[in-house]
C-alpha cells in the first residue's frame, strides 16, 4: 500500500478541513486552529497551505455567496476529497499502529 506524506501542518490543516465540514476557508479554519489546538497562526500561513492541499488533490474548493460583512466578496470554501479523506485514515492507522508499538514502560516518567 503505498503511504501518502503530508506535513504534520498540513495534516492538521487538512484535519480542520474535515471537521468544518464544507464551511471551512481560510479564516474559519484559522480559528478552529488556534482553538482545538491552541495554536496561534497567520491567515496567510493556513491559505498557503489549503492552496498546496488542492494542488495536492486533497482538497477541492468553491467560491461561497458573497457576503455584506465581506465587503461583497466570495468566501472560498474547502472540503475534503476522497484522496483527502483516504490520507487522512492512512494517516490516522499508521500513528495507530506504532503507537501500539511502543513499550508502556518508554513513556513512563522517571525521576531522576
């Protein structure tokens, strides 16, 4: 079977992808970011990213109704694809499978 690599960013970037369900752009997902995560990104930083997402296939996107609070402009909305979808379980079965791996004693603290 033949693993798809996505940066740990963009996994996480694609993950929001996911959780927003259709609704997400590049504010929303920024939002969620920093919420589910406590991460603090730029806007420009998630763009990027859901750009090179779609360029990758895992994401497509559409232009929203344009909005009054936008100034009339378009929201350009993501979602998930089934390539996206599929990295995101192989993705998710791999960090599965090694983490069943590891000794319980590893990750034990230890007092030194």
């Amino acid at each position: 079977m033949r693993r798809t690599y996505l940066g740990e960013f963009e996994e996480v970037v694609l993950l929001m992808v996911a959780i927003l369900d259709g609704e997400g752009y590049g504010v929303t997902v920024s939002q969620a970011l920093e919420e589910h995560t406590g991460r603090v990104v730029t806007f420009g930083t998630v763009h990027n990213t859901l750009i090179r997402l779609e360029e990758k296939g895992f994401v497509v996107s559409e232009l929203g109704g344009a909005t009054a609070e936008r100034g009339g402009r378009r929201k350009r909305l993501f979602r998930v694809t089934a390539l996206g979808s599929r990295a995101l379980q192989e993705i998710q079965q791999l960090r599965q499978e090694l983490w069943q791996l590891v000794p319980p004693q590893s990750l034990q603290l230890s007092s030194l």
